[in-house]
C-alpha cells in the first residue's frame, strides 16, 4: 500500500528537529514514534519501521539534535550533551505533531533508553512502549561488551587495546577492528543500504557519540557512562515489550531490569539476530511489533 509522506522541522530552542510522517496522524490508529540510537546514529536504519503505516496508523520518524539532517552542533561539548536535552526534544516533537494525547513509542539501542526516560514520567498519552536491543544501565553494557570482546580473535583484541592506550581510535585500524565486533553482534546480515546510510552520517560528524557515548560501543568514556534507570524502571505504567536478538551486544544480562521491574512487561528473543532484528528477522520482528501496538490503540 502506498502512503502518504511528508516531512518538516520542529523548532526546538531555536534549533530545527527534521521530522518524517508516513500515513496519516488523523488515522483511527494512535501513531508509533521511532527513537533512533546511538546517541548520534540518525534514522535511516529505522526506515523499514514505515512499513508498519501499511495498517493504518502513522509513523513517525526524526533525526535526534546533533545528527542526521537536525540541526549539527559540533562545537557544543559534554555540559550540553546530556540525556535531559534528548528527552525534553521528545516531548518538544510530540507537542509540535500535537500527538500527546496518543502515541506509541519504539526506542532501538540508545533510542529504548530514551524511550524509558519518557515512560517513566507517566506521560497521559503513551499507550505502548517498545524497548529494543537497550541496556538498563551503561555498567551492565560495559561489563557484558567486554565479555563478548574478549571472544574477539587475539589480534583483534591487541589491536583495539593499542589504539584505545593511545588515544588513536579515529584510525582505519581501530575502525577495522570494530567492524569485527559489530558484525558479530550488531548486525549479522549484509548491511542494507539504510544501515550503512545512518554508520556514513555517523562518520562524517561523530559529536553527539563521540561526546555521550565514546569511540566504540563497547569504549564508553561520555557523559552516559555513569546511566543508570534500574531504580525508576518501576514507575512506567505503559504496556512494555522487550525486543533484543540471540547475538545480541545487548545480552540478556543488560535487558533482565526491565523484565524484572517494568509491572507490565513481556520480552521477546529474536534467534537469528543480533543488534537488529527489525533488520535481520524482518519478516517476524515487524509483525511481532504491529500485533502488539494493536492491542493498545
């Protein structure tokens, strides 16, 4: 089915938020507003999202502050670059879409991170919330990267160290060397042409990763590295499902707080995937999706 879209810009504190509509937000159907990764890691790998307004419902897309096509602030550095920032550009977006009434939301990675610091402010109008592929806490990702990095080959192991010591992780080597760990664990198919899109914009102006996040997803040194929702997971009151894949850097150890202490929650394991399965098991990650945002309209 063919569907209507549209793009536009939010202001946000005189900056510009580009957002994506596909479907129409007057749909009987409450619409499903997509939380990119990373931080910094923009929309494009989320695109296949849209295939979910084929049922009548809109979905929204949006490049965080700092990347994509928003508005870059490259000389912005980690006072600015906070988690509060991210979230009150949600809510700003929301009123902007004048969805706040009803919406359903999906957060990939650091996106379900960002999703949970939304939920558990009880906002009226979240009917659903979708956490994919995130951790509760950045110690429980640390700890569990550097157990899968530790299965890395020797070499590849040595030659992340060397870099990482000398401060010398914008090297080809270093990025080499990272692809050997992403392809084990975040995505284990060919990447499509939206995954390599959103790694490309990713490259050519790293500030809002490089700054929250670090170098690597499994070199953490920003300003997240100390997040932690484990204690607040309690007061999200909206319908959870739990989404992450069998080879996943988001192991069942850095999921199992939000199974634990969301009060509505259920969790599904996708097999055959890693960081992605909205990519890598399409054809059953998106209908598991749809069927459960359905039950929430």
């Amino acid at each position: 089915m063919a569907e209507t879209v549209r793009e536009g810009y939010a202001d946000f504190r005189g900056w510009k938020t580009w957002y994506r509509i596909t479907g129409d937000l007057e749909a009987d159907k409450a619409p499903l507003v997509a939380l990119h990764g990373g931080p910094g890691v923009p929309h494009n790998y989320l695109l296949n999202l849209a295939a979910l307004a084929d049922a009548g419902r809109a979905v929204i897309h949006y490049d965080q502050i700092g990347c994509g096509r928003s508005t870059h602030l490259p000389d912005k550095g980690p006072d600015f670059w906070q988690v509060p920032l991210l979230v009150d550009e949600l809510d700003n977006l929301l009123q902007h879409l004048g969805v706040t009434d009803r919406y359903h939301l999906l957060g990939q990675s650091w996106g379900g991170m960002l999703g949970a610091e939304h939920a558990v402010l009880r906002p009226k109008g979240l009917k659903s919330l979708v956490i994919a592929d995130s951790p509760a806490s950045m110690a429980l990702w640390l700890q569990e990267a550097n157990t899968l990095r530790a299965l890395l080959p020797p070499e590849v192991q040595a030659t992340l160290l060397k870099h990482e010591a000398a401060g010398t992780t914008d090297t080809a080597e270093y990025e080499a060397a990272v692809r050997v760990f992403y392809d084990r664990h975040v995505c284990r198919i060919p990447w499509p042409p939206e995954l390599q899109a959103s790694f490309d914009a990713l490259s050519e102006d790293p500030t809002v990763y490089h700054t929250m996040n670090g170098p690597s997803e499994f070199h953490c040194i920003g300003t997240i590295k100390d997040w932690s929702i484990i204690d607040r997971l309690d007061r999200i009151a909206a319908p959870t499902l739990l989404i992450s894949g069998r080879h996943d850097e988001a192991t069942p150890a850095v999921v199992q707080p939000y199974a634990d202490r969301i009060p509505d929650v259920r969790w599904r394991i996708f097999e055959h995937s890693s960081h992605m399965p909205h990519i890598e098991e399409a054809d059953v990650c998106l209908p598991a999706i749809a069927d459960f945002i359905a039950g929430y309209d």
